[in-house]
C-alpha cells in the first residue's frame, strides 16, 4: 500500500507531506483547491510525462516521494532484485526530482533508476482512475483487456501477443529474404556469366607469357634466320669461318705439344672448344631451319592474348588477377545459393509459428466465449446494485475478418487475427427496459460510466494485483441515493485494495476510513495547497460544508452526524 506522499515545490503547492492508511481515504475540498494536482503528483512517482511547467513559480526544483509497504508484493521484490536495489523493513521510497534545466530524475531506495523502470514500478503498485481513464471503456479496443482480466485470460493473452510478434518479425525476415533473392538473382546471373567468360578461355597463368614470347618470334622470324645463317657460316661453314681457323691452330698446337708435353692441357681446351662451337654451329642451323612465319599461327595468338587483355581489363590487371576474381565471385555464387536454405528455414518456422499462435489463438477465443455470460451476468447484477436495476450489460464477441466459428487452428496455413487474438470485444449496454443494448458510447452518460468503471473494478478486484487503486471524481454525473450506494460500493472494495479517493459529495465521503481537506490559502503574497486529516468532529464538519456550501446549519450537522453513523453500518 502507499504509506506516505511528499511533494514540495509541485505547481501551487509549496510543501505537502500525506500519511494513507488501508482501506477507503478520502480526499475533498472546494474546486480548484488542488485536489488533482495531487493527483498528478502521484501520476510522477509512476513515471508519467514530467515538464517544468509543474516547477512552482520561483523554484528552480521540484520532487515528490512515495513511500510503499511491499511486505507482500512479491512481483515488487523481484523486480527491485533485478536491479539489485535493497529494501529494508519491506519499505520501497519512490523519488521523482524535476529541474528547470535538464530531465527529471528517478530514484527506488536512493538508488538512481530510469524513467521505464520506475513506470514499471508504478504500473504495479498504484492504479489511478480518473475522467480519462473512465473513457477507456468507451473505446472498444479497450474492453478485450477487461474480458480477459476478469477471465484470468491475460497471461494466455499475453503468449498470442508474443507469438505475434515473432510471427510479423519472422514475416518481414522472409519478406526480405525474397526481396534479396529478387535482386540477388541479377547478381547470381552475372556472376555465372563471368565464371563462364573465364572458363570459357581455359587459362593458365603462365600462358601469356609463352604466348608472348611465340608472337615475337614469330613477328622476327626473318631476322632470327638471317642472323642464324650468318652465325652458322661464321662458325662453321664459310670459308676462314671460325671452326677452319681453329683447326689450323689445333694443328700448330699439336706440333708444340710433340716437344713441350706441358702444352697438353691446352691442346685438350682446344679440342673441346672446336666440338661446342661445331655443336654451336649444328645447333644454330637447326634452330634457323625450324623457324618459320607462319601467319596463321600469329593470328591465333594476337587473338588469344587480346581475349586475355579484355579479361584482364574486365576482372583483375593481370592473368592471376583474374583467376582470383574467379575464385571469390565463386564463393559469393556459393553464399548466394546458400540464401535459399535461409528463407527455407524462415519459412518452415512461419509455418510452425503459424500452427502456433492459431492454436493458442482458438484456445483464448473458446475461454473467452464460455466467461461470456459469467461477466454480462455480475456486470447486471453489479450496476443494480449501483442503481441501475433495469439496466442490461453484453459481452459481444465476433471473429476478425470474418472467421468461421470452428476454424481449425492447429492446420491453418495462415494467421489472420490480432496481437490479441481472433476475436473483437465489445461492451454493449442499455439502461432502460425493452431497449436493445447499444455500444457505451453512443449512449451512456457519464455518470453511467463511472459507474460502470466501478463495478468492473469490483468485479476485477480478486485478481487485480495491484495494490491501490486511485478514484479521481468517481462521482461524476451521480448523485443523491446512488452516491451514497457508490459509497457503499467503494466501501466494499476497499477491503481487498486501499482506496484513495477524491469527491466533492458528501454521501461517499462519509464511508472514509481517513478524510483529508484540500484547500488553498495565502501566505507572503503566494498562493499555496494545504492538506488537513480530519478528526471526527471535523468530518462532520466538512460533509455538513459539503451538504449546504459554506453556511453549516445545525440541520446540515445533524444530517452529516446521521450520515457519518449509518456509513459505519
């Protein structure tokens, strides 16, 4: 429950500091006194939007604290472990600090925390019902999150929500695997193309070169054989060619060495000399016989070495540089082939996923239809005991899109609902006899649905975890009798929640366990909201203020006194 509430600094009210108590406590004052704006207090302590406008005039700062006793929230604890924050004596202190320069600041026990941590906080202690949220009921999108609280259905609601949204993340997955493959099919055709371009031509990267040096010799096969035939008769065949000179110094040699033995080894040198150069000269007349131009031949090669350079131009600079590119443009072929392994495998998990959410889809609906009745039938029963006895209450259930009532989910190939599931939920209502119930709002009033709001609360009160629950201005649009039938209502509910609740009429407040006055008053020139907890002579009081305005007959009190003991009946 909410033990404590200090603001200091928060639009008009210049420091305040509110001790609640279990049960119903009350909150009253004259319009404008700054009733709501305690309210809105509290909406920060639960993460609401802050802005600096809420800075009292001439403050640079503002803050407000909560403080909550959490000895049995366990969902509270767990949440405060994740963070690692301590709780001593099962106290949590909720601090929310505004400045007119930069953002607010949250804090759980002194501990610095974010803004969606301390709502997540909030969104499980305190549960606030003003005029706003009484208009939730009347937007139809709304009421399937009443149905399925009042059926303990939200947590089965929450697993079709989850499956949902994996199942439109897994859509969008495939969806852009097949735009990839769209695109990628381009890119998979060019590189075919450009493996077979390659292949095409065979190569081997030492081929250009033996191809160059062929188309040289080729394009000098006159000068190689001219040169040739003249080394050759030089050499061997002319006559005073090389070879007859030497053997005219073998000769002389050989005369020496008959006299000087010593001369051997050079006649021997000699000798050898004289058989390379004949080898020389044979080889080089073989060498010149073989060349031969053969145009033809040239023309192969020019044409093959241009096929090579337009490769190399194309893929690489050089011959390597294109066999390279080859072999990673045929990995890329491969990752690109692999792509419809994946959207496969998507595709297999949408169908699983499919299966899934249309089973758990079904299952919610068919639960759903059976708490039907069950809920139109306390709902009836609830708003006449709020006054409303000739009034009627429906649960209208219809399928999305037009669903066959006995659609099979398990064999679906599709999915066709919602985040919430295969069905739409409308709260139909009719407050007169013999008129058909028509949607909330086309025609509830406004006091039809406060209390409205109230009996779902009461209805939802044994599985609603949440531990307080705010009413600002419950009574809008009631009055008389069904006031003080609303207090009794409050009353009730109240044993299974602390209530916090703000009225301006005097037949609710006399069920308060706790009554606080609200006013303004003026002090140094500024206008500031004061707080008072009221003893019993003071509530009487305040409800005889509240019966007549600001003149209290002893008609008024005695008529507050007769109020105040029968609320305790």
């Amino acid at each position: 429950m909410l033990c404590e509430l200090a603001i200091k600094n928060f639009a008009i009210i210049d420091e305040l500091h509110i001790c609640f108590t279990p049960g119903l406590n009350v909150l009253t004052g004259e319009t404008g006194a700054g009733k709501t704006i305690i309210i809105n207090a509290l909406n920060l302590i639960l993460g609401d939007k802050a802005s600096p406008e809420y800075i009292r005039s001439g403050e640079d700062t503002a803050s407000v604290s909560a403080c909550f006793d959490i000895s049995r929230l366990d969902n509270i604890k767990h949440l405060l472990a994740t963070q690692n924050i301590d709780c001593p004596n099962n106290n949590l202190i909720l601090k929310r600090q505004l400045r007119q320069a930069g953002k607010s600041s949250c804090y759980a026990n002194g501990e610095l925390i974010s803004l969606a941590y301390l709502a997540q906080l909030g969104q499980e202690l305190i549960d606030i019902h003003g005029q706003h949220q009484h208009q939730l009921l009347l937007k139809p999108d709304t009421h399937i999150d009443f149905l399925d609280a009042f059926g303990n259905l939200l947590n089965l609601q929450q697993q079709v929500t989850e499956n949902f949204t994996a199942l439109q993340a897994d859509q969008s997955h495939l969806t852009q695997l097949l735009n990839d493959t769209r695109q990628k099919a381009q890119k998979k055709q060019l590189l075919q193309f450009q493996i077979q371009e390659i292949d095409s031509l065979q190569l081997d990267e030492t081929e250009k070169e033996g191809l160059l040096k062929e188309r040289a010799i080729l394009q000098n096969a006159g000068k190689l054989q001219e040169a040739g035939s003249f080394i050759y008769e030089s050499i061997y065949n002319a006559s005073g060619s090389v070879t007859e000179k030497l053997a005219e110094a073998k000769s002389r040699l050989a005369e020496m060495q008959r006299i000087d033995a010593g001369l051997t080894p050079y006649l021997n040198t000699l000798e050898s000399t004289q058989c390379e150069l004949d080898d020389l000269a044979l080889s080089l007349r073989s060498y010149t016989e073989s060349i031969e131009y053969d145009p033809e031949r040239q023309q192969e090669i020019e044409t093959r070495l241009a096929e090579i350079d337009k490769l190399e131009r194309k893929y690489g600079g050089s011959l390597s540089g294109v066999l390279n590119y080859r072999r990673e443009i045929e990995v890329e072929l491969q990752n690109l082939s692999s792509l419809h392994e994946e959207i496969k495998a998507v595709s297999q998990q949408i169908s699983a996923r499919t299966q899934q959410i249309n089973k758990l889809a079904v299952e919610l609906s068919n639960k759903r239809k059976q708490i039907t009745k069950h809920i139109d039938r306390l709902m009836s029963r609830e708003l006449g005991h709020l006054g409303m006895q000739n009034s009627k209450f429906i649960t209208r259930i219809t399928p999305i899109n037009n669903l066959p009532d006995d659609i099979a989910g398990e064999t679906s190939l599709k999915y066709t609902g919602a985040a919430k599931g295969i069905d739409q939920v409308e709260f139909l209502f009719t407050a007169n006899v013999g008129e058909q119930a028509k949607p909330l709002a086309k025609i509830a009033s406004g006091g039809e649905i406060s209390r409205l709001m109230l009996a779902l609360k009461g209805l939802l009160a044994g599985c609603d975890r949440v531990p307080s629950l705010v009413f600002d201005e419950v009574d809008v649009g009631i009055g008389g009798g069904i006031a003080e039938v609303v207090g009794k209502k409050l009353k009730s509910l109240a044993k299974s929640h602390q209530l916090i609740c703000i009225t301006h009429l005097p037949q609710i407040a006399a069920f308060a366990e706790l009554h606080f006055t609200v006013g303004k008053t003026v002090a140094a020139g500024r206008t500031i909201t004061a707080i008072k907890e009221l003893d019993q002579q003071a509530k009487t009081t305040e409800i005889a203020r509240m019966l007549t305005g600001e003149k209290i007959t002893p008609i008024a009190l005695k008529h507050a006194r007769e109020m105040l003991a029968n609320s305790r009946i």
